[in-house]
C-alpha cells in the first residue's frame, strides 16, 4: 500500500465517523484541496495536488518534548518583538485548537501571560469562538500559536477574530509553516520549521 494509499484509508475513516473536511484537514494536517482530492478523485490515474503532509507525533506524545519545543517558540517570540521600536508588553498567548493550544499553553506559562482558547468554525470557516473559561481579548497585545500552517485561513480567521476583540495581534507563530507567506493579515508569520515542496524543472 503506497503513502497516498494510506492517506486516502485515513481520510475515509475519519469522515465515516462524521468529521467535516476541515476538521480532517486540521487533524492531519493537509490542506483542504488534498483532502477533497484524497476522498473524490482516483489516485490511480491523477497526481494529487501539492502539498506536504507533517506529523509531529513524536512530540506529542511526551510533555516534555513539547516543552523544549515550547521553549524555542518563546525565544522566537523575543526575537521578533526586538524588532520593534518600542518592545510591546506580550499580554495573552492565543493558542488555537487543538494542537495549537497544547503548545500554546506551554508557551504562556514560559511567558507568565494569559491563556486564549480560539476554537476555529469547523465547517464554514469563518468566525470562530473564543473559550469562556479562558482569558478574554480585548485590549491584549497577543500573540497566536498553532501548530501547522497550511493556507493560512485559520489564521486569518483568528487574526481577524482577535481584532473584532479588540484585541492586538503582534505577531503568529506555528510550529511548522508550509506556505511562502512572512506575514498574514499584516502580522508577522514565524515558524520554528518551513516546510517547501520542491519539484524537478525540466531542462
């Protein structure tokens, strides 16, 4: 069984047990065009589109691992708010769900700064929500944390949310980025890892 092979299995699994193409996308970190490629085309005659798939498990699994990796995030963090003029207090980390909370969570406690939960909308993608039992954000210079970005929608959609809020976006910083993007919405992008698909140019 191939690679894609495999793919296709997950993806068909996770959506006969009722998950939306979205929340596919997010749980394995493929953009949504792979998603709907991997469930409605035929793989045995039509290349799939580009994209990288990331799993990071091995950091999962163990809080310890994720800690470190928290730990470079922070440092990250700091560089980028050197950059300006005036270093801006860092209020709030907005850790979006699920992965990104997990780090995020992690990173607030380095920073001693309040926790957001941002929930993206599962299915339309457009307004999300932001956990009542955490911090609120209005006013806050924060920054956003998730795990993978692929196309940057959820993060605009945060971004977004977040200035709704009235709340300051200084900055969005993922574990690992796969687009070409520096910024979104204006913000600053930064990740810990840039991932690229390189093809072969004809001579």
């Amino acid at each position: 069984m191939t690679g894609i092979e495999k793919l296709v299995n997950q993806v068909k699994s996770l959506k006969e047990k009722g998950q939306t193409d979205r929340e596919i996308a997010s749980e394995l970190h493929l953009s949504m065009e792979t998603v709907e490629w991997l469930l409605t085309r035929d793989i045995q005659k039509e290349h799939p589109p580009a994209d990288v798939k990331i799993g990071w498990r091995s950091i999962g699994v163990y809080p310890s691992r994720a800690r470190h990796i928290a730990d470079i995030m922070v440092d990250i963090i700091y560089e980028e708010i050197k950059k300006h003029e005036e270093e801006p207090d860092i209020d709030s980390i907005v850790g979006i769900a699920h992965n990104g909370a997990y780090l995020g969570t992690l990173v607030a406690e380095s920073l001693d700064a309040e926790f957001i939960l941002f929930r993206p909308d599962a299915k339309e993608l457009k307004t999300g929500i932001f956990g009542s039992n955490y911090a609120g954000v209005e006013g806050k210079n924060v920054v956003i944390v998730d795990d993978v970005l692929s196309t940057g929608a959820t993060m605009r959609h945060a971004i977004e949310d977040v200035k709704k809020e009235k709340g300051n976006p200084l900055m969005a910083l993922v574990l690992v980025n796969k687009c070409s993007e520096d910024t979104v919405n204006g913000v600053p992008l930064r990740a810990f890892i840039r991932a690229r698909v390189v093809t072969r140019l004809e001579k």
